[in-house]
C-alpha cells in the first residue's frame, strides 16, 4: 500500500531538547516536504526536497533542518525546540515538483512546553 | 508571498443540504487542488484543476477552475456526515510549489 509514514504521531517536549520527526516513503517519489499547520494559517511548507542531498527552505524554514541521504526519507529536525513551534507537522511526497498526486502523512501533534 | 483566502473560514448545515466555498488569491495560478482533511489525518487530494474554466467532478464533488484564474470553486451537494472535515485549496504557479490556502471547516448536522 502506497503510504507515507510519520513517526511519532504524538510528542510533548520541553523547550531546547533536540527532536527529530521522521517521514518515510515507499513510493520512490522524488519530491518530498515538511509543512506546519497552524489554525487560521493552513499549511505552510517549512522545507522541501527534490530529490537526494537537495533541500531548500520552504516559507516558514526558521528553527527547523532537514536532510534527505536517502529517497525514501526525510526527517525533521529541531535542534532547539520552542513553544512557538508547538504545531501539527506533515510530511508530504510527490513524484515531482510539478505533479500534484501530493500524498501526505498522518501528522505528528508536537506540543513544546 | 501568495497567499490563499478561502471563503466561508467554517459553516454548519444540514445532511442533504448543498455546500458552496470558493478560495481567491491576488496572483494568478496554473494549477488548482482541492484536499480534505479529516480529523487525526493527513489532507487528501479530492480534484486537481489545469485549465482556466474547467469544470471537473468527482461524485458529489464540483470544482470549478475560475476564468481569471485568480480563484477557484468546490461545490458539494447533498451533504452527508461523512463530508465532515476541513477543506482546503491550493495553488500553483509554473515552477513554484504549491501554496495552501486557510480552510473552510465543515460541520454537517443531522
């Protein structure tokens, strides 16, 4: 089954420990991305990757890294976490930029205190 | 940066009734989608737009791609509990990634 898988789904965190979210796809899908969704804002890509080793910052980048070593993941790292990053994150993953079959996780809930 | 209104930010109706949102920008856009998202889940594509004017269908889903290509339509008729959700467009110019707009929250009372 085509899927992209999120991990965790839940996670309270105090502010400044690292965390990492990890996206998996099994898709062989190209492009992949990291959004936020906040109420009243919508989805806003954080960063995105068109393919291994190539990454670029979304809308909202500040606070947050990424790395691609291999296709089928892309995980989201917060070296620092703050309350204002306290958020519904998905990951996201398309067979290209321009191709709009996006496929998108279940979210993971991060509550930063 | 482009940004997306969507129009009504959340509505309550009756099962049966039919359902109109739309979702403007300032900027002109190549692709429209429309996505649902239900509670605990990721957005899920509902119907992709490519061309100004087109009209597309998907069950009791319509969306309509506006002729300015400034805005864009989803009609939903004869509403049922299961359409309960948060809906939302996004658009795309040619070389840029998509952009999402607020959300329409639809509650469906029985």
């Amino acid at each position: 089954e085509a899927q992209v898988t999120q991990n965790p789904r839940y996670l309270i965190t105090v502010t400044g420990k690292k965390l990492t979210v990890t996206c998996s796809q099994n898709m062989n899908h190209e492009y992949m991305s990291w959004y936020r969704q906040d109420p009243g804002l919508g989805l806003r890509q954080i960063y995105y990757s068109m393919n291994v080793e190539v990454t670029d910052k979304g809308d909202v980048p500040e606070g947050y890294k990424v790395s691609r070593k291999e296709k089928r993941n892309f995980p989201l790292i917060l070296e620092s976490p703050s309350p204002n990053q306290t958020s519904l994150y998905f990951c996201a993953s398309t067979p290209g930029q321009l191709n709009t079959e996006a496929f998108f996780g279940q979210g993971t809930r991060l509550t930063v205190v | 940066g482009q940004q997306l209104n969507q129009s009504p930010q959340s509505m309550f109706i009756q099962e049966g009734e039919d359902v109109s949102m739309n979702c403007t920008s300032s900027s002109i856009f190549n692709t429209w989608l429309w996505y649902k998202q239900e509670p605990g889940e990721g957005p899920v594509l509902l119907i992709a737009l490519y061309k100004a004017g087109e009209l597309t269908s998907n069950g009791r889903l319509t969306a309509q791609f506006g002729i300015t290509r400034k805005d864009s339509f989803l009609n939903i008729s004869a509403s049922i509990p299961s359409d309960v959700g948060i809906y939302f467009c996004a658009g795309q110019t040619y070389g840029q990634n998509f952009v999402f707009g607020p959300g329409t929250r639809l509650s469906v009372l029985p």
